[in-house]
C-alpha cells in the first residue's frame, strides 16, 4: 500500500469532529500508518473558517464528508517534506469546501524512526 492510500483509510476510520481547545470547531484525526513498509505518524485536521471568532457558528459537513475532500487533498497535492528537526514525511494543506463552508485542512505523515 502506498502512503496516499494508508492516509485515505486512515482518514475514513478515524476523523471525527472536534471543538478545539483554541475556540475552533472542525474535524480531527491522527494514528499511525505502514506504507510500502515504512511507517508513519498521521495527523489530519479541518478548521471551519470563522468559528473561532462567532461561537454560535455550527459545523454543516458530516464527517464523511470531510473524509472524502481530504482523501481528495491527499490523493491530488500530498508532497515529500523535510519537516523541522530534520524529520521526513509527507504534507498537504488547502482551503476546502464543504456544505458550503470553508475548511484550512492539513495533513501530515511524519515517518517514524
């Protein structure tokens, strides 16, 4: 299995939606993935534009919604990444729609050593 397609099943088994600590309402996931035997950290999220600053703003996208826009994420825009600490992976992040909001969404894979 290939990195994009652990993180799409990572994705569909684990998000969920989540109030962050920080005011922010959204959707969440994070675990661990094996691909082409190497193994990898996850951490996805999708933050609903706004809704830290009007707390009466809901979140209209179902999960499986959100599954499927950042499958799509990862499956058109995942890149290799040297990330701080010298650590590699992989990352993508965009702004999606959903239900007619706005989501900053980020994914990344952090191989473990």
């Amino acid at each position: 299995m290939d990195i994009s397609q652990a993180l799409v099943c990572l994705l569909k088994s684990e998000l969920h939606r989540k109030d962050f600590p920080t005011g922010f309402k959204g959707f969440f996931a994070t675990g661990e993935v094996t691909a082409n035997g190497v193994r990898y950290q996850v951490q996805a999220q999708a933050v609903l534009a706004g809704s830290k600053s009007d707390p009466t703003a809901t979140v209209e996208a179902t999960t499986d919604d959100m599954a499927a826009a950042l499958a799509d994420l990862v499956i058109g825009d995942l890149g290799p990444r040297t990330f701080n600490g010298g650590n590699t992976g992989y990352r993508a992040a965009a702004r999606v729609a959903a239900h007619g909001q706005y989501y900053q969404v980020s994914v990344l894979a952090v191989r473990l050593r």
